[in-house]
C-alpha cells in the first residue's frame, strides 16, 4: 500500500480506497442506457461474492502453504485450521446471501437478462481457482477439465492472459487434497511410522484387524436383523458383504495398502487419544469446509429455480439440472467414504502401545 504523505493522516476512504470501489458498480466501460437500481443490485451482488471468493482463495493458500510441507509441526496446526474455519463461514454467510438476490423477482431479473449475452458464474475464474485448489478432480465427475475450460475462455477472449497465467500455475501445484493426503499417510499408526522396517507388516495387522471387527459387527447385524423380522438372510448378507468388499477395496485398492487411508481410519477410529486430537480436529474442518460449501452451491441453485426456472443459463448450460449436478461433486472423497467403514469404539480391538499416543507432559 501506497506510503501516507508526511501530514496528512490515514482516512477511512482512503485505506479502503472506498472512491475507486463505489465507482465500479455502473457496469462496463460506456454501459449505456445505465443500470437501473434492479441491475445495479444484480452487479454489486455478484461483486459482493467475488470480493468474497478473494478471500477464500487467501486464506486457502496461507493453510496450503502450511499443509504442503514434509513435517507439519503441531504447533501449526491451530493456525491452519483457523483459516479453514474462515472459509467455512464465508462460505455459510454466501449461502444466506442468496436471500438478497432473491429480492429480484423473475420478471424484474428478466428485463435485462438479455443485456448479460453469454456471460455468466460458468466464467467466474476465482471459484474455479478455489475449486482447483482445493483438489476437486471435474473429469472424474464427468464434468470439463478447468484447464481447457480456462484456456477456451482466454481464446474467447473471456478472461485474460495474466488470468490464465495464473489458473495454469496454480494448477500445476499440488492440491490442498493431495497435500492431506500426503500428511495422513504419514500418520503413526499403532506406533509405527512410515519408512519404519515393519511399518508394511504393522499397517497391513491393523487393516486385517478392522475388517476382521466389520465381519464379526456384520453378522451380529445379519441375526439381528432376521430375528427382529426386518429381512431375509439370503438378501441381507449380500449387502453386508458387499460393505465389506467396498471397506477391502478402500483401504488396498488393487490389493495395494493405502496407507493415507489406513492414516485416515485410524484416526478416525481412535479419536479420543491426545496425540490425535489436533489431526482428528484438522480432519473435521475439512469436511466441515465442504459441507458448508455444498450447501452454498445447493442454494444457488434453489435461487436460480426461483428465478429462471428450467430455462437454459446465459452461459449455455442446462441451467438447475447442471447446478444440481454439481451437489454430487466431492473433493474430500476419502474424508466422505471412511465414514462408511467406521466400527463403534468398544468393538474395536485396543491399542498395544496407548502411552505413544498420550500427551507430552503430566502438567
Ligand atoms: C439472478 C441471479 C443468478 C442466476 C439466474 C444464476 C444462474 C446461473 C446458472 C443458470 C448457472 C449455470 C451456468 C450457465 O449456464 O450460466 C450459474 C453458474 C454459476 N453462477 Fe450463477 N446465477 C445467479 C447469480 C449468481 C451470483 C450472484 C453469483 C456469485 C458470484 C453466481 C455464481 C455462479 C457461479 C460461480 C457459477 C458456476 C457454477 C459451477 O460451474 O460450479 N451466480 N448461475
């Protein structure tokens, strides 16, 4: 920020360059005839966001720039789960600001619709950098690639060089996700660190040891459920042990041990030890992260029906069917699926070594 000239002295305006901020709310360069008050609300609405979106993608990155390194010290990880609390209340504040564009009824909306051409949020490149940083994979969602969804952009001429520049370099970073992952599969399990020599041996009992818990749970669940009269055995066990084939293939996909997920599960499993508080806190921010951001998306989309119905977006898409489509998007995947495989704690075997897991001091 620019120095203060020597006597004068700092002014509201002037830190938050209030003149410059309150003249762009008129639309673009020689937007002639000029908002009416319905479209000057539409505009500063959609800034309001985007001010917002800026935050998020700071914040995003100060907790990046702590997660993504080989030893995350516990002493960090308050700060880092600050920021991603930030970000959860930004984004359930967004999703209660939905409400002031619904002041904006459909026909009032639709008396300058047509002025936006194909504009539209689809060209928003600050909720695609968030998205990407994050680590939401679209091609696995069937969606576009936001790469060549950016770079189509720039070709159109839609967003600018410096704009892509920087998508294509965030892009190329290792994602917040990936970075978790990397943190989680260094988790100590049962004691025992990876790189240690029978860490393999270790991970491996612990995941043998977990299933063996999920089969016994499932036929105490079978003989319950056939004795209370709540189904058949030939129709309950299949999906029983379905569940249990999906809890094998999670934690050895291709009969590989991932050890991020064996991380994962066993924090989640023995939340309760000292040592694992910080990273089981760490793991609630995250899925309270994207739950607040789901639910952000889900009321865009119930805005929209609101407003525009079923008709198609400004920027070519299905309009709700395709927001709708996005609810079912999840980044943290595997923060999602551990949950399923969860086995309530007394069924749990114990841990050989609880002392390792126990607070530093007495005091
Ligand atoms: C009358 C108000 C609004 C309507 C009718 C509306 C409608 C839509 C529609 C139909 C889409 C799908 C893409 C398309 O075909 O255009 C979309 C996407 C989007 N809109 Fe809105 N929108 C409104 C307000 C806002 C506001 C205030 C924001 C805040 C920045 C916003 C952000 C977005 C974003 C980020 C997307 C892309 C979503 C994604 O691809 O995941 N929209 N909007």
């Amino acid at each position: 920020m620019a120095e203060v000239p020597s006597g004068q002295r700092m002014t509201y305006g002037g830190y938050l360059r209030l003149e410059e901020l309150l003249q762009l709310q008129e639309g673009p360069e020689g937007y002639l005839p000029q908002p009416c008050n319905d479209e000057k609300h539409f505009i500063i609405v959609h800034q309001a966001f985007e001010l917002w979106f800026k935050l998020i993608i700071s914040e995003l990155k100060c907790a990046h720039a702590i997660l993504n390194s080989d030893k995350v010290e516990e002493k960090v990880m308050p700060k880092l789960v600050h920021h991603l609390e930030r970000v959860t209340s930004i984004f359930s504040l967004m999703s209660q600001q939905w409400k002031v564009m619904e002041t904006l009824a459909p026909q009032e909306f639709l008396a300058f619709r047509d002025r936006l051409g194909t504009s539209s949020g689809f060209e928003s490149w600050q909720m695609r950098e968030l998205e990407v940083l994050l680590g939401l994979e679209h091609e696995t969602h069937g969606g576009m690639n936001p790469l060549t969804h950016m770079r189509k952009l720039a070709e159109e001429g839609k967003v600018s060089k410096s704009v892509l520049e920087n998508f294509e370099n965030v892009s190329s970073q290792p994602s917040i996700r990936e970075s978790l992952e990397d943190w989680l599969s260094r988790t100590p399990i049962n004691g025992s660190l990876s790189g240690d020599d029978n860490d393999s041996e270790v991970v491996s009992k612990f995941i043998d040891s977990h299933i063996s818990a999920m089969k016994k749970h499932s036929e105490h669940v079978i003989s319950h459920i056939v004795k209370i009269g709540h189904g058949v055995e030939s129709q309950v066990r299949p999906r029983m042990e379905a569940s249990i084939t999906q809890a094998e293939s999670f934690l050895r996909p291709e009969g590989v041990v991932n050890r991020s997920r064996a991380g994962l599960l066993f924090i989640e499993s023995y939340r309760e030890l000292p040592l694992l508080s910080w990273p089981r806190i760490l793991i609630d921010s995250f899925v309270e992260l994207e739950q607040s951001m789901l639910l952000f998306r889900n009321s865009h989309a119930r805005m929209v029906e609101r407003m525009i119905g079923r008709r198609m977006g400004t920027g070519g898409s299905s309009g709700v069917d395709y927001l709708d489509a996005t609810l079912k998007y999840r980044i943290f995947v595997d923060l999602w699926a551990v949950r399923t495989i969860l086995i309530k704690r007394d069924n749990l075997k114990d841990l050989s070594n609880p002392e390792y897991y126990g607070f530093n001091s007495n005091n």
